[in-house]
C-alpha cells in the first residue's frame, strides 16, 4: 500500500459514499452558499457559548453526512476527527453524543483530510466497513484562543484571515456508490521560522508544497494528473507563495486548475476577510460541500485536496517559538463504475 516515502494507495477503493457541510451565517452570504447543506442563521446557533455552537455544527454536519449514507449510526464502525480547540474539545464532546468508536486526531487546519486518509487507510486494510471522518472550527472559538476575543474588536493586518464557522463530515466505506479515494500523502512538519500568528499563509504554504510534491514524486505523475487541486486555507497571501515555491522548483503547477479553499469560500468584494478564510472547517466546507457536489455532476474527475495546518499552540507562541506547518493530501477519483445511480 506504500508508494514511495509518503503515499498510501488504496487498491481497495475506499468509497466516499457521502459527506455534509453545515456552516454559519457568514459563510452562508459567500459564493458558494448554494453548495452547503445547513447554513445555520446565527453564530450561536441558540447555545450558551462559542464552544457548544461549534460542537452543534459538527454534530449536524455528522448527522446530515450518516442521513445520506443511508446507514444509521449504529452501523459506523468509527469516528474520526478532530478541530483547533485545546484538547479537540468541540469534536470529543460531539462523540459523545453519538456513541460509536472514536479515533481523536489533531492536524490543526490540516485536520480535514488528516482524518479522510485514516478513513480509507481503515477500510482499504478490512479494518472496517463505515467511517465517519469530518472536523470543525468556529470563528469566535479560534479567534479567543489564538488571537484576541471577538469582543475585544482588535484590528488585524491585510495578511490575516478570518477563521470559517463551520464543519464538514463525510461516510466512507467499503461498497456502494461514490468518488474513490484512491491514495493519500501524509505531510512532514515543515518550519520556516515564522512567527507572526496572523501570518497563518506564510507559516503553511512551504508544507503544501512540500507535500504535493512528494505526492507527485511518490506516485510519478505530475499537476496535469488531476482536473483541479486545491489547498485547504492559505488565503491569497499563502496562495501566491505556494505559486512562487511550484515555480522555484520547476514544478508546472499551471498544467492543472490550482485553487484554495480559503479564497473560494468568502466573497472578497463584499465580506471583509483580509487575506481569506482559515479554520479547520475551511477545507472541510469547501471539499465536502462544494467540490463533492461538482465532482457527484462529473464536472471534476480527478481531485487533489491538501489540507493546510499550523501546529502551533498559543502556549509556545507565548515562550517565542515559531509555527510549525503540515500539510495532508487526498486524491479522490471519479469514474463511471462508482458513480453510476448517484
């Protein structure tokens, strides 16, 4: 199953029989609003805190995702997930609700396809016939952990971005009909010695790269393999970089539709995001949401999402240490076979 120093491939054919997107109101103003299957119409959604509502968002997002699997919950083997609170709290206390198997992982904003690739590796080794796999993040619970309070009103720099409210899940299993995940790239931690926490962009976009082109190395293909790949939250700062890096070290990023999630999501000219979106439910939203609606209509064949992470933690920013990036790589294929009835 291992190709390379880096890349599972699944001959198994893990199926993504179905996935969700739950976000908030904010994103629901955005471009690509119409592609999400909740949209909740305030950020507490009714709860008592930030907190709670974020493990209501994934909460629902779960349910939405096993709904359209056509299982109940009682037939998922395991939950996989995990989101930027400490201790994944939003993701634990949601496990809690639905009592299956839990697998808590942390990738930061990476998260998303951190938890997809354990997925199929699960059922591509018979480990498992239905995982649940998804993560979240919450605008106003990033933002008082990482940063500043919402209520504190701190003005941020051009090249920040704004953390997405939200939360992606999505059923894989061993049958049925779906996209298939065909291989995944695990990231190394990558360093730059960045140490700004507005600056998430600049802290990410050397492990994106580094890990599409290991993916690409692995598997002996190029950018032109893939109808479209896309980074799960650089932002237009993170975004521009990763393009200067592909060209640095001669890799023709250009022979393949190259976007982001951050910078798809939010509507530039009308909602003030600086730089572009973040979060762990950035991705989430955009791939689960979005992409496998596109992909479910055949418009996209052949997709690379690499979800984007910073590992750091307020704590070691406080003592001057600087920010960690990891990236995650998934390639999800479409193919008559598995999408015929869908």
């Amino acid at each position: 199953m291992l190709e390379g120093h880096q890349t599972w491939v699944f001959r198994n054919r893990p199926i993504l029989s179905s996935s969700a997107a739950v976000v908030g109101p904010f994103e629901g103003r955005g471009p690509l609003a119409d592609d999400f299957d909740l949209i909740h119409g305030n950020s507490l959604l009714n709860q008592e805190s930030w907190e709670k509502a974020e493990k209501v968002l994934f909460e629902d997002a779960a349910k939405v995702a096993i709904e359209q699997s056509g299982l109940l919950k009682e037939n998922i083997d395991f939950f996989i997930g995990g989101d930027l609170m400490n201790q994944i709290t939003s993701t634990s206390y949601a496990a809690r609700t639905f009592g299956v198997p839990y697998l808590g992982v942390f990738g930061a904003c990476s998260t998303s396809m951190e938890s997809l690739a354990l997925a199929a590796y699960l059922i591509n080794s018979r480990g498992a016939k239905h995982v649940l796999a998804g993560t979240c993040s919450h605008n106003s619970t990033a933002e008082k952990q990482f940063r500043y309070p919402t209520e504190y009103g701190s003005q941020k720099p051009p090249y920040a971005q704004y953390t997405v409210t939200g939360a992606g899940a999505a059923v894989v299993s061993n049958q049925g009909k779906g996209p298939v995940i065909a291989a995944a790239t695990i990231g190394r931690v990558i360093d730059m010695g960045i140490k700004d926490p507005f600056n998430m962009g600049a802290a990410m976009a050397p492990a994106a790269v580094d890990t599409i082109t290991a993916h690409f190395r692995d598997l002996r293909i190029g950018p032109d393999a893939y109808d479209m790949i896309v980074t799960g939250d650089l932002a237009k700062v993170g975004h521009t970089l990763a393009c200067d890096l592909f060209e640095k070290h001669n890799i023709p990023i250009h022979l393949t539709n190259f976007q982001d999630c951050g910078m798809m999501i939010y509507d530039y000219n009308q909602q003030m995001v600086q730089s572009g979106g973040s979060g762990c439910g950035c991705c989430a939203v955009v791939t689960y949401g979005h992409l496998m609606k596109r992909m479910r209509k055949g418009e996209i064949k052949r997709l690379l999402v690499v979800a984007t992470g910073a590992l750091m933690s307020p704590l070691a920013l406080q003592q001057g240490e600087s920010i960690p990036g990891i990236a995650h790589a998934v390639a999800i294929h479409y193919d008559d076979e598995t999408m015929q009835g869908v």
